[in-house]
C-alpha cells in the first residue's frame, strides 16, 4: 500500500489483552491504528501506555497523526496480528537459533513432558468447554424465560390492571351521575346542558373569531393523529431490535472476552511449558 508498509511491522497476538509502551527521541508523534481504535502519543522523555487487543488476525495498517515535521506523511504504522501458534512458533524458532549459538546451552524439551502438556492442555480445554456450554445453555434459558414468559406476563398483568382500574373509576363515575340525576333530575339536567351550550359556544366563538388558526389546529391535529397511527409498528419495532442488538452485544461481548481469557492462558502455559528449565 502506498505509504502505508513499514520497513519492519510490529508483529502482535491476536485476541490477546496487551500493553503497549510509547515514547519518542526527537518530537512529539502519535501511534494511531484507526482500525485498532488505538492512539497514543509519544512524547520524549516520557512513557505513554495503551491497551492493544486485536479481535482477527492480519494486517492493520495507520499512520503518525500528529504533525511532527516535513516528513510527518512518511512515517507509517504497521501492525501483524497472527494467531498463538503463529506466534509461540516464532519464538521457538529465534529461541532455539539463538540457543544454539550460545555455549554450553541446554534444551530442557523432552517427549514426556511434551506429551504430559497435551494431556493436561486437552483437559483444560474439555474443562472449559463443558463451562462454557453449561454457562451458554443458563443464559439460553435465562432469555427464553424473561422474554419469553415474563416480559409478556407482566405486559399481560400490567395492561389487565390499568384495563380494570379504568373500568372501575369509569363505573364509580357513572354510578355518581345517575344517583345525581335520579336525587335531583333538573340541577342536573341543568349542568349537563350550560356544560354542553359552554363547550359548542366555545367552539363555534374559536372558529369565527380566529378560523385561520382553527383550521391549522384541525390540520395539525389530524396530521399528528395519522402520525401516530402510522408510527405505532415501527416505534414497536424498533423497541424490538434494540432489545435484541442489546442481548446480542453483551453476548458477543461475553464471547470475546472467554476467548481472550483462553488465548492468554494458551499463551501463558505454553511459555511455562517450554522454558520451565531454564
């Protein structure tokens, strides 16, 4: 890529929690992966630190993104992430070069203890395995019982209850207007009428006086009836895929983390394997 390779990439894991350390020897420069989400200033003088975890292996790619000079577009950022065996390959390989360059070095590999870290990493894994299966089918259940037992019955009990308080506070009312009308039918019958006469007078008094102003209420009023009619599906709808993009990000979230637990451990024990001799 044009201006974008590097003379020598920065080889990292991938799906690995790591910590990278940044300075400068001349001017203030930034290390920035967009990709990544990563940037960090380098400051002569001082340390910066960052959190580098790279989701998929290959190649991420950026640039300094603070002007630095005339050279500030000359100065790519590179970055290889590859997988654990990739990795733990690599350095075996430079270690047992350089062992062998070195005198009086010994290797401490033996088939036994090779075939005794299959064993225990085959374990391990069957181990967590079986937790993560157990831990996916709670959840499984968990979900199916809350959305789908719970939210609906307390949707149900909910509506049911508001459906009957309003029916009951609609019945009292009812029950006082008739005791009204049957205990005094005329100071009744007499409210009812300069009631209705007030809200028509009202009415027809708004319209003569101001029927611009009318009409656009009228119109708005419809318009805004409409509105929410037909916004109605779609405002259901949308409560339903953040519903589910919720549930579906904190699992993946969930996913991302137990593979980077179990990438590290990997990485961790290999190390400890190979070199628990010297």
């Amino acid at each position: 890529y044009r201006l974008s390779e590097a003379d020598n990439r920065c080889v990292v894991l991938s799906m690995l929690q790591m910590r990278g350390l940044v300075t400068s020897d001349d001017v203030v420069h930034s290390w920035a992966i967009p990709s990544g989400s990563v940037k960090v200033d380098g400051i002569p003088g001082r340390i910066n630190q960052v959190s580098l975890c790279f989701l998929y292996p290959g190649v991420y790619y950026g640039q300094c993104s603070e002007l630095c000079g005339v050279n500030h577009s000359f100065m790519p950022v590179c970055v290889e992430a590859v997988s654990t065996k990739t990795f733990l390959g690599w350095i075996f390989e430079n270690h047992d070069e350089n062992m062998k360059n070195m005198v009086g070095a010994s290797n401490s590999w033996s088939v036994a203890g090779y075939a005794w870290g299959l064993l225990t990493s085959a374990a391990k894994k069957l181990l967590e395995f079986l937790k993560m299966a157990g831990t996916m089918y709670v959840m499984w259940f968990y979900y199916v019982f809350y959305y789908g037992l719970y939210v609906p019955a307390k949707f149900a009990v909910t509506t049911s209850c508001d459906l009957l308080w309003w029916t009951v506070e609609s019945c009292v009312a009812v029950v006082k207007w008739v005791g009204w009308f049957l205990t005094s039918p005329v100071d009744a019958s007499v409210f009812v009428c300069v009631y209705l006469v007030k809200k028509v007078g009202s009415g027809i008094w708004f319209v003569v006086t101001s029927p611009v102003v009318a009409v656009k209420w009228i119109i708005s009023g419809v318009w805004k009836g409409a509105c929410a009619v037909a916004n109605f599906p779609f405002l259901v709808f949308n409560a339903w895929m953040e519903s589910m993009s919720t549930f579906t990000q904190n699992e993946t979230k969930d996913l991302v983390i137990w593979h980077v637990y179990r990438n590290t451990k990997e990485f961790i024990w290999a190390l400890a394997e190979r070199y628990k001799g010297d």
